[in-house]
C-alpha cells in the first residue's frame, strides 16, 4: 500500500491533486477508510483497489505493478489468519491516567457503568457518567475502565476533551487526530480535514474491541462525531451535562456523597498526618459538613490540613484551593461555557437564601424573565448539573454552588440590577404569601409589618416607613380597645417604626415612637417580666442610639444605663440568650459616655464589652469577629483619651484594624468604612505617642 500511496503523489504532481473526498464519494467508500487505505493501516478490497488504479491515470509500468500488487493483496487476504492481540504485542493501546488509591461510596454507580459498557446490545455501548463539577466522575470513570480493561483486548484510549477548563473545549476533529495518532496512524496519514479526520477515527474503532473514555465532554455536539456507529468499541463519556442530546446512551449520574461516607473518605486521606496535625473528631465532621459531599472539596481540605490547621470559623469557597487545584475555579468553568443570559440568571439566583426549595416563578421575578424563559433556563442549569431538580417543578442550589452564585451577585452584578432584583423578589414573596384569610385587623396588621419588613430589606425605606405607619394605627386601636391582647404588637410596631424613620433620615421623628415603645414595654414588664423584659432592654437601647444619633448624648446615657442594667439581669441567669446584647449596649455606653468626655466611666463598660464579644468570638468567630472589632474600637477610642491608658488603646486600635481589614477581604462593601475609622483612630493614637510617620502611613491607607 505504500507503493499506491507513492504512486499517487507521484501522479498529482504531474496531473494536479485529487480531492479524496469526491474520489471517496466516486469509489462509494468512507473518507475514513480511503485515508486508512493509502496510508497502509488497511487493506482495501480487490474492488476498491481496482476502483482507485481506474481513477488515477498510471503510466503501463507503474498500473502493471500495482495490479500484481494488488493480486497479492487478494491472495493475502483470503489466506492470512487473524492476529492474536495482547499487551506483550505491542499493538495494545492503554493511556489511561493514574488511579485514585482511595475511592469511596460509588460501588453502585461503577457497577451501572460496567453493566452499561459490558452488555451485549448488537450496537457499540455508550454510557454518560454525569454531575456536579468536584463529583468525582473522572476518577470513577478511570476506575471503571481499569476494572474492565481485561475486556477490551485492543486496549483503552483516554483524552480530556477539556469541555469546562481555561481556554477552549477540544474541537472534534482535534480530539479524532491525537486520538488517530496513539493508534499509531502517522501525522502524514492524518486527513486535514475536520470531517475526515472523525470519519477516519470510527472507521478504525469500528474493526477494534477498545474502550474509550472521553473526559470532560462540553455537550453532546463535541462527542457525537467520535462516536463508532458499529463494531465492539465501547465509548464512556464523563460531563458536567447531561449529553442529553446522545439518545441511545446509558446515564450514570453521580451524586454528591453521602455525610457519612465523606466523613469515612476524610478520615482516609488523612490517616497519614503526624499527630500533632490529625485533625480530632469534632473538627473531621465539621470539614465534611463544609464540603457538602463533594470528593475533590474533601481531597483540597485533606492537603491543606498537611500545610496549616482547618479554620475553625464559617468556611467559605476561597478556603478550598491547595494551590493546585480550586472549587471555585472549578465552578466558574461550568458558569463560563452558559450563554450571557443564563449566566445572568444563574447569578441572581444567589439572592435567594441558602438551602431554598425555589419555584419557576421565583425564578422569573429574581432573574426579571418570563415563566417560559425562566423554565428553559432551569431546565439548562439542571441539565448542566448547576441546579437540582428535587421534585416536579422546584429547584434547589447545591450549597457550594450557591456559595458561587451568591459570590458572583456580591462582586459581579450591577448594583441596580441586584437592587431590582430584590425588589422583584420581595413582591413575589408577598403575592406568593397572599393576602391575609379573613379580615381580622390583627392579622391585617402583622401581614403589614412583615411586608414593611421585605420592602427595608429591597432598599424601599419610604414604603416601608408607609406601611409600618399604618401598622401602628392599627395596633393602636386594637390596643385601646384591648390592651391585654395587643398592647405587645403596639410596643413592637412602634419601635419598628422609630426604626424605619431613622432609616430615611428622620432621626427626630424617630424619637416619639421609641419613647412611646419604652413606656408600653415599661408597663408590659413590670407584670411579666419574664416575657417582656428583652424587649424593654432593646427598646431601651434603640431610644439611646436615636437621643445619641441627634445630639442629645448626656439624655442617651439614662436609657442607655438602663439597658445596660436589664441585659445583665438577663445574662445572669441565661448567658447564651443574652450576653451578645449585653456587650452591645455596654459598648454603646462606653462610646455615649466617652463622647460626653466621661472617658474615665467609659473605660469599664467599653472594657467589659470586650471581654464579653472575645469570649463570644473564641466559641463562634463568624458571629461575633465583627463585633469585637467594633468594641476593640470603641474601646481604642475611649483609652486614647486618657494619657495613661495611650499603650493600651494603641493595642487595641492595632487588633481592630486587623480584624477590620480580614473582615474587609470578604466583604469589602460592609466593612470598608468601619476600616478606614479604626485605621484613623489607630493613626491618632500613634501621632498621640510621638510616632508620626507610622501615624502618617495609616493616613495614607485611608486617604488623607
């Protein structure tokens, strides 16, 4: 055959080039085989052969030789035996990647794919293993094809067609050549062509009994054209889709894995720490828990905890990456490959709380679409396995996944397009909620105030500020008509209302409401104070804040005080339900009492109020890390001004501004301005002590 092939670049060179396609076309053969015919990996029949010396005009020496070649070729066809095939051959292919040692809760779905790859259905078998990005689909599918391997005598080719990674997904007709190649077909045998190339790959599948493993597959177009449409080659795909468009194949989903199967695969991976780096019990499950069964989150905790101790605060998608290999990064390649729109969508939902069973509607009102729209939209993410699909017609987010979307809303979308989006939701909520059942004022009432509540939360302070106004001239008349029943839902609409006033600026006005809610909570308390008493301490405080936020700071210290006084009656005998309110309005009393240049009264409650958030901190740091930075600088700020206590104010300063600026890299749209004070109260200090040029670096950090 390379006698022809020879004989047919001799003749274009002389007669011009043919295209094998048409000539292809003209002998009523495949391209594929064709190329396998002039490249010598295949016989051609008598009839081709003859068919091709017809088609190319040889001189008599050259057309004569090829005939006797040709009978040649007859006679060894109908003599040759067929050739035994085995590893110590040579002609075995089998570049399947490494094996994971620890593999974990999946002897269901390999024994699908086994079944699905073995079975003999008279076509070649296609199986789909599909999930979430982080799943585990690739080391299943290698562990699949190891264990069948003994199966498929012509061996198991493998390639990452890399459908969700940088950079783009591995065409087709790429993907054919390299895979041509490791079937020893040489560079120059391999069609330039796209289209020829695939053709020439299934041809080749088609006379082999192999395995081949497409990895990371983008969509059913990308594998469609490497799949052999006849013979013994079995093709397992692996995808973050579906491939829904792949009609005759067997689909493997794989599920994130159970918690007590992470927790026994976390355990595994870090069997061999020393130990003084083990990891006890309570912190193991808490990093399973943090991974929500995804194997690669459990393998990237693992290698971290060689290098540094597990945080023991709330864990967020950034502290999975081990240098090598990152969840987040993962899961943006899935958002990536989604068309603008849908990516929009899928960001948006972000705004919905965590763990939330959703609806198309909600959908439709986050994401400011259609119904139609927002269901072939869900339709997507679920097949892409971005959304879940738990029952007909409700959606759910994985929670890293929507750890990702909730991440992308914070520092992607627009600003008005979040605004707008969590208005539409609101409204959704409250025409999904309906109106209330009867015509009860109360409940008229309390259907109000939760509905004040959700337009606040939009950014509609003017609406809500409406309707907690007209919430409260219900529950004014209830409560004079029946003050046992509702005198509690007039004290606590009117201190929402002092609330809503001072959100729209009308701090003034706030003050009549949260002097009338103290009164009404006064009264409440003094006959049950068991029930009341928390609310008059949080009233207490609000009119403190409000006297404090006009001016009026030596009439703030009365209510204030006596915040101060309830709440640790209150803490004394139940300190979990109320030292977190304790330290507030010992902090707020601290700053009240230090701005009215009482800084020597200031310095035990602003102390006090430290201690309580550090002991809080220490058992829940997510909680309570904002708010001993904030009393660290409140403390900072009442030392300051006392020359004895510089040193310590100093320290203090220092601590809040580190915490600040941790807090910052999160979430640097809270915490930027409580930074650049903390920072400013820092630099005082510092000039305070004769260190200006430090003093004039923190400036700096702050913009001054």
């Amino acid at each position: 055959m390379a006698a022809l092939n020879q004989a047919v670049l001799h003749t274009e060179k002389t007669q011009g080039a043919v295209s094998r396609r048409e000539l292809a076309k003209r002998l009523n053969i495949s391209a594929g085989s064709l190329y396998a015919y002039l490249n010598g990996t295949t016989l051609p029949s008598s009839a081709a052969l003859d068919g091709m010396l017809n088609e190319f005009q040889f001189d008599s020496a050259v057309a004569g030789r090829l005939a006797t070649l040709r009978d040649r070729v007859e006679v060894a066809r109908r003599t040759a035996r067929p050739q035994r095939r085995d590893a110590a051959g040579g002609a075995r292919v089998n570049d399947l990647p490494r094996d994971v040692s620890v593999l974990h809760g999946r002897d269901t779905e390999l024994g699908s794919v086994g079944h699905a790859l073995t079975a003999d259905a008279g076509t070649p078998a296609l199986c789909v293993v599909s999930g979430l990005a982080g799943v585990g689909k690739t080391a299943l599918a290698i562990r699949a094809a190891r264990t069948l391997d003994s199966q498929f005598p012509d061996g198991c080719l493998f390639i990452d067609l890399h459908g969700y990674a940088a950079g783009s997904a591995l065409g087709a007709g790429e993907a054919a050549s390299r895979l041509l190649r490791r079937l020893k077909f040489d560079s120059i045998g391999v069609p330039a062509d796209s289209d020829d190339r695939t053709a020439l790959l299934r041809e080749q599948l088609s006379d082999k009994q192999a395995l081949l493993v497409l990895d990371n597959a983008l969509d059913a177009a990308q594998v469609r054209p490497l799949l052999p449409s006849s013979g013994r080659t079995a093709v397992l795909v692996t995808s973050r889709s579906n491939l829904n468009g792949l009609d005759d194949a067997v689909r493997v989903r794989v599920p994130p894995l159970p918690p007590q199967v992470a927790a026994t695969l976390l355990e595994e991976l870090v069997a061999d720490l020393p130990s003084d780096r083990q990891p006890d019990q309570a912190v193991r499950a808490s990093i399973a828990a943090a991974c929500h069964g995804l194997p690669l989150a459990l393998r990237i905790a693992a290698a971290v905890l060689r290098s540094e101790p597990w945080p023991t605060d709330t864990v967020d998608l950034e502290q999975f990456h081990d240098g090598d290999r990152d969840i987040t990064a993962m899961l943006e390649y899935s958002v990536d490959r989604l068309p603008p729109e849908l990516a929009r969508t899928f960001t948006l939902l972000g705004l919905l709380p965590s763990g939330t069973v959703f609806d198309v509607e909600a959908a439709a009102a986050v994401a400011g679409i259609d119904t139609g729209t927002a269901r072939q939209q869900l339709r997507r993410l679920v097949e892409v396995n971005l959304a879940d699909a738990p029952s007909a017609g409700r959606y759910a987010l994985h929670p890293l996944v929507h750890r990702l979307a909730e991440r992308r809303a914070r520092t992607s979308a627009p600003p008005e397009d979040l605004r707008q989006a969590a208005i539409r939701l609101v409204e959704h909520n409250l025409t999904s909620a309906g109106a209330p059942a009867n015509d009860d004022p109360a409940v008229h009432a309390r259907h109000q105030m939760r509905h004040a509540l959700r337009l606040a939360n939009a950014g509609r302070q003017d609406e809500a500020l409406t309707v907690t106004q007209d919430a409260v001239t219900v529950y004014r008349r209830l409560a004079t008509a029946n003050p046992a029943s509702h005198e509690p839902d007039l004290a606590m609409s009117l201190n929402n209302l002092g609330i809503r006033l001072s959100e729209v600026g009308r701090r003034e006005d706030a003050l009549a409401p949260a002097e009338e809610a103290v009164a009404v909570y006064r009264r409440l308390a003094a006959a049950n104070p068991a029930a009341h008493e928390p609310d008059l301490a949080t009233s207490l405080n609000n009119l403190g804040a409000w006297l404090s936020g006009v001016g009026r700071r030596e009439d703030a210290l009365v209510p204030a005080e006596e915040a101060v006084a309830v709440y640790r009656r209150l803490a004394a005998a139940n300190p979990a339900a109320h030292e977190p309110s304790l330290a507030a309005a010992l902090s707020n009393l601290g700053a009240w009492l230090s701005g009215v240049g009482r800084r020597e009264d200031a310095l035990v409650p602003a102390e006090e109020a430290v201690a309580v958030y550090r002991r809080l901190a220490t058992a829940n740091p997510a909680a309570y890390e904002p708010d001993l930075a904030w009393s660290l600088w409140v403390y900072a700020s009442v030392c300051s001004g006392l020359g004895e206590h510089l040193v310590a104010a100093h320290t203090a300063a220092q601590e809040a501004v580190s915490k600040y600026r941790q807090l910052y890299t999160r979430y640097p749209e809270v915490f930027a301005d409580d930074l650049a004070g903390a920072r400013t109260t820092l630099a005082d200090i510092l000039d305070a002590l004769g260190r200006h040029a430090e003093a004039a670096e923190y400036r700096l950090q702050t913009g001054q």
